[in-house]
C-alpha cells in the first residue's frame, strides 16, 4: 500500500481543538494490554514532547510574527495529542515499571531501526546505542525485583530479554566522545532522517524523565542508579541528536518533524492491536497531515524549495514493535566490548576513555554494579529474563 502524506487531507486546524470530554483518555488496562501497545504510547509521547520543544525553539528564533502565531496554533495541538497519548497510561504503574517499559522501547524501537537504516554509519550508531539500554533494562530490573519484590516480565512479557549487555559502568565515556559526524542533508535518504529524530526523541524523553524521578525514590541504591543512568541517557541524547545534520533550515526541520508524525502514526495505526488505542493513531494521523500541509507551505514560501523533492515520495515501512531477540544476541555476541573515540568506534579502551573512567568511578563501584550484588544477595539470584537460552557470552552467563 502506498501513502503519500503531501497529497492526503487532513482535519482543518481550526477543528483540532479538543474540549475535556475528548481529552479525557480511558487508559490501557495495566493487566492485559499488549506490552508493545505501551511500547507505542511511550515512542509517541516521546515524539510529541519533541515537536513541542522544537517549536518552541523555532519560535524564540523567529522574528516573524505571522509564523510565530502559526506555530503557536499547531504547538496548542500537539501539545494535546501529547496529553491524549501519555495519558492512555494507567495511573497504577510505579515510576519503576514506566522506566522498564522506556528501557523496553529504546531496545526493541531502536533495534528495529538499525535493522532497517541502509547508511551503514548511522546504522552502526544505533547498534553501538540498543546494547547499553539492553543493559538499562537488566540492572533496572534487579532494582525492581529488589525493591517492588516483582519480576519484569511482569512489564516486558516474553517479547524482550533481561540479561547483561555492554556493561553500564563501561557507558561513561568523554564527552567528547559521544558526538557523532552527521548525515549530509543532501545526500542521506528520507528515510534515514526519520530514523533518526525517531530515536533522538525518544532518547530524549527517557534523559528528561530519569532527570525528574530519579529523586522521588528513598532507597539510595534507587537514587543512585537513577543518577548514573540518566547521566548515560544524556550521552546517549549527545549521540543521537549529532547525527542530524545541522545545516537543515528551520523550515526544513519543522517539515521532517511533521513528516515523522504521520510516517509514525500511520505505522502504529497499521500494527495497533487495541482499537481505541488504534483510533486514536488514526485521528492524530489525520491532524499531522494538515500541520505537515501548514508546514509545506511555509516551507515552499520561506525556504523556496519543494517539499516533494525532500521528503519520500510515499512513506517508508512501517515502523514497527517486535521481538528481536535473536538480533540483540547476535550484536552482543560481536560488539560488547565497543566504545567510541572520536567519532569512530574503537574494540580497546583508549586512554581518554580510562581517564574518564578513573575521574568519575574513582575507585568506588557504581549503582549499576552494586544493584546486582544487592539483589543476588536479597533475592538468592539477581534477575534475568534469559528465552532463548544461556547468555550468549560464556562469560556473562549466570552460575
Ligand atoms: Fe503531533
Ligand atoms: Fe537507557
Ligand atoms: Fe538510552
Ligand atoms: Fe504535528
């Protein structure tokens, strides 16, 4: 099937607006809900929270008060779609189960994404990336079963594995050393762009969430890890934003943000499984194409090129939330020991990487480390959610 987004009608602006009824969600049953339906949620609020932001940095650069005003009309609705989607969550779940399902969706979104990238570069960035959230996901749910006394696949179900990817402490690395050379606006395929703010804004909203729940917790072993990760969560930001390619204009960034929306929308309205979930991607896919067609004409009028011939002609695959289980495992078995020096990949640890290393551990085991010990030592055995077999590494596999 093919759809061009650029030639679809969408609702008018003007009949977007929601009134409280229509902004009062009912949330996903927390018990029965299919995982990669709360993997969706949390991709599009992440993606939301981005056009919010970024047009609020449009705005404060722009001297034109027509388009300060449009831009202040379409952020009002993103800014409800973004309360129409993040509110489909049930109120029930710990701060602790929404951090597993976010460490769920930046491995199996971003795993999906680097087998779909076709720039090999870019691709190797985003399986550099889904190894260290894969171990987010372990030692987040170790601090769970410690503290909650629950296990994750309470959260993740069979469809994503708990076990030790690159090590966390290994995660801290000069900064210097998280930023990436960016595609070439010119040169890089459509599809590569989306992959890309797909997953800078979803990295995105993970930073900003540890950022404000980390200290809710009293357990110190709770606040510490929430620190040493969300630290790596602002690595992972550096990362993934610098492969975007600075040179886009403003209105060329806003037209790629809008063609996301709908590429995104378009893709979880043809996987969803819930069908009030299913129309509620359908009814926000129908607004994104009237603020991708407010975009395009802004573009055409201020940047006096034509969309058509920057954006994919019909969109590409869908994006879509499944296992990918054998994947991860064939990455950890080949780059578990990777770390970046410049901005290009190196096996060993360099020296500015142990110099880093040195500043920040300074002898004292990390959060990360100590969560495992903690539980192994609480719960007889730490946590894993090992599927389809021992750890691929002999190293790493429990005794
Ligand atoms: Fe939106
Ligand atoms: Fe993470
Ligand atoms: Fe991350
Ligand atoms: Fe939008």
């Amino acid at each position: 099937m093919t759809f061009n987004p650029l030639r679809e009608r969408g609702i008018p602006l003007d009949r977007q607006v929601r009134n409280w009824r229509e902004l009062d969600v009912t949330p996903i049953d927390p018990d029965h809900a299919d995982p990669y339906t709360r993997c969706r949620i949390i991709t599009m609020n992440g993606i939301e929270i981005e056009s919010i932001m970024f047009s609020h940095h449009f705005a404060r650069r722009c001297p034109d008060l027509g388009v300060r005003q449009r831009l202040a009309e379409v952020r009002y609705v993103e800014q409800q779609q973004q309360k129409a989607v993040n509110w489909l969550l049930p109120g029930l779940a710990s701060v602790l189960e929404t951090t597993i399902a976010y460490e769920q969706v930046a491995v199996d979104l971003t795993a999906w994404v680097a087998r779909m990238e076709p720039d090999p570069y870019l691709r190797k960035a985003y399986e550099f990336g889904v190894l260290e959230d894969f171990d987010h996901l372990y030692r987040y749910a170790n601090l769970y079963e410690m503290i909650e006394h629950r296990k994750a696949e309470k959260i993740v179900d069979q469809l994503t594995e708990v076990m030790p990817g690159r090590p966390t402490k290994m995660h801290h690395r000069h900064p210097v050393d998280n930023v990436r050379e960016h595609y070439d606006r010119e040169k890089a395929k459509p599809v590569s762009k989306l992959h890309a703010l797909t997953i800078m804004s979803a990295e995105q909203q993970t930073m900003n969430f540890y950022m404000n729940v980390g200290p809710t917790y009293m357990e110190p072993i709770a606040r510490q890890l929430y620190q040493e990760i969300g630290l790596i969560e602002e690595e992972h930001v550096t990362h993934y934003e610098s492969l975007l390619d600075p040179r886009e204009t403003w209105w060329e960034q806003w037209l790629n943000h809008e063609y996301n929306e709908c590429y995104l929308y378009h893709s979880f309205m043809e996987t969803e499984s819930d069908p009030k979930v299913k129309a509620i991607w359908e009814l926000h896919l129908n607004m994104e194409l009237e603020h991708l067609r407010i975009a395009a004409d802004l573009f055409r009028e201020h940047d006096g090129r034509d969309p058509e011939q920057l954006l994919a002609p019909t969109l590409p695959t869908p994006v879509t939330f499944e296992p990918n289980t054998g994947y991860l495992r064939e990455l950890i078995s080949t780059q578990i020991d990777h770390t970046t020096l410049g901005t290009g990949y190196v096996q060993e640890a360099h020296e500015r990487f142990q110099r880093w290393q040195e500043q920040i551990h300074d002898d004292v085991e990390p959060a990360s480390e100590r969560v495992i010990d903690d539980n192994r030592a609480r719960s007889g055995e730490e946590y894993r959610l090992e599927i389809e077999g021992g750890h691929p590494l002999y190293s790493l596999r429990s005794h």
